[in-house]
C-alpha cells in the first residue's frame, strides 16, 4: 500500500529513479521565492534540497555582485541533473556562480550564521526529521536573514490533512508528511525565523496527470484514484476536485512563507 512511512533510504532511492524525469512543476513557485528572498547582488544562499537546482539557478541569476549560491541535496543523482544544468562556469543562467554539495538537511557542514538567504522548495514533506533540518536552516542563517519555504498548501482540517497525506504517501513513497499551512508557521517560529510575509498559490492538473508523476505503482495508482473519486463529495483530500469528463481537474495548493531570522 505504501502508506508506511518512508526512511531516508526509501526517499534517496526514490529521487535517483525520479531523476532523469523529474521536472519540479511550474515556475510559479520559484518565482515567488526569488520575490519574497529578494536577493540582493551580494547576497550569500543557500538552496536545501536543491533537486536539480531549480531554485538555485533561479537565485543566482538575480546575485549579480560579490555573493554566491550553494546549493545541498543528500541525492546524487538529483545533484548530477543540477550539475548537468550549468554551464561551463558554473552558473545556468547570467549571475553567480552556483556550488552544488552532498549534504544531509539535518547536519549542513556549514558555520553558524553563514547565510544571507536559506531556501527549500518542495521538500520539507520528504524530510524524516523535519523539525531538526528546519533548526539547521535557522543555525546558518544570520541575524535579519531570510528563510523562505515553498510547501503544499495542505488543508487545515486534520481530517482532510491524513486524507491528503494517505493519498500522497501512497502516490509517491518518500512523501513522509506535509504541513499546514499554521503548522509551517508554528515551526518558522519555534527556530526563531517567525513568518512576515506569505503567498498562496494554485496549481491545477489533470489528475491523470498527477498519478503519472511520482513513479506510482498500478496497484497504488489505482487506490489514489479511488480515494480521489470517493473524496470528491466534501473534498475529502483538500484538493477541490472536479469533474471533467471522466477526469478529475485538481487545485494544488501551494505556500511560500517567508521569515526572518531574529
Ligand atoms: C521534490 S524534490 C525538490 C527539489 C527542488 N527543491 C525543487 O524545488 O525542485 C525533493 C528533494 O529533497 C531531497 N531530500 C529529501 N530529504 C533530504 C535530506 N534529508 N537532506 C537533503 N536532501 C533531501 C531529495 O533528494 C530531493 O532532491
């Protein structure tokens, strides 16, 4: 069923098969974290789980002076794809130079205070120990930098959240949990980088769309399916299903969150 929750191993080996294919969605999130970064030209970032360094590449084009972009992920191949991007200097588009390293969220081989702007995109619902990786991102980041996380907007109700989070895990086997919204907030605070600004997003897709992306078995595809028609009375999954033919149109629901550290 795949609703057991995955281990860091179950996550690494997910992302190396996903690698070659993986695309990270549309723009629209990266663009809102650049935004709410606001890097300046010599700004010092750092991309958690870079993937194939969406947002790192994103960032770099905007610090155009004396600063930099490192860009982490604890897979190899996700690493290799972001390496592949670059050009010949080591940037993928005009800007800085962009460093790509192996690391683990939960131990950056950084010191205290060495970042101007921490991001992280889509990944805070594929960490084992989130809270740990979230108190990492606030260790390196200096006094007045910016934290910015871009997540899914899942649902506030609990009970529509363990839907969400059920018909996630068993799509893809390295969702370990999503957050709400509030929850998000909770957290940003608890490591001293409270919310000051935040955007919500809509992403729609064709749910036959969304069980071809995340490697999903036929068996499991099938469950998800189920579970998406029977939630689409009340919304059960939080994803505001409708039916198009004998599709269903899906409303992900995006947040980027920005806090600053104390
Ligand atoms: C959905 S991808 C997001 C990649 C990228 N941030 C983006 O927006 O496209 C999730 C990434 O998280 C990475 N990841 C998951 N757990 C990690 C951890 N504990 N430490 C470092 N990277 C991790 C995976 O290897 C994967 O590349």
């Amino acid at each position: 069923m795949g609703e057991q929750s995955p281990s860091d191993q179950d996550v690494r080996q997910h992302f190396t098969e996903r690698a070659a294919t993986y695309t990270g969605g549309q723009g629209d999130t990266v663009e809102a974290m650049v935004a709410m970064a606001a890097p300046g030209p010599d700004a010092q970032a750092l991309d958690v789980a870079t993937g194939t360094g969406l947002v790192a590449f994103a960032l770099a084009a905007e610090i155009t002076g004396s600063g930099y972009v490192i860009g982490v992920d604890f897979t190899a191949a996700m690493l290799a794809r972001a390496a592949e991007e670059q050009g010949a200097d080591g940037t993928a588009a005009p800007g800085a130079q962009v460093s790509l390293a192996a690391a683990d969220a939960t131990g950056l081989p950084f010191p205290d205070g060495m970042f101007s702007i921490v991001t992280c995109r889509f990944s805070v619902h594929h960490f084992t120990h989130a809270m740990p990786a979230l108190q990492e991102m606030g260790r390196v980041l200096m006094p007045g930098g910016r934290l910015v996380i871009g997540e899914f907007g899942m649902p506030e109700d609990p009970e529509k959240a363990a839907y969400f989070n059920r018909m996630e895990r068993t799509r893809g086997h390295s969702h370990v949990q999503a957050f709400s919204p509030s929850q998000l907030r909770g957290m940003m605070a608890e490591i001293g980088c409270p919310v000051h600004d935040e955007r919500l997003l809509n992403r729609e897709m064709m749910a036959s769309e969304w069980l071809e992306t995340a490697n999903t078995t036929d068996e499991n595809r099938e469950i998800v399916r189920t579970m998406l028609w029977d939630g689409l009375e009340g919304d059960l999954g939080g994803l505001s299903p409708k039916r198009v033919g004998d599709d269903l149109l899906l409303t992900r629901h995006e947040v980027v969150l920005s806090g600053v550290r104390a």
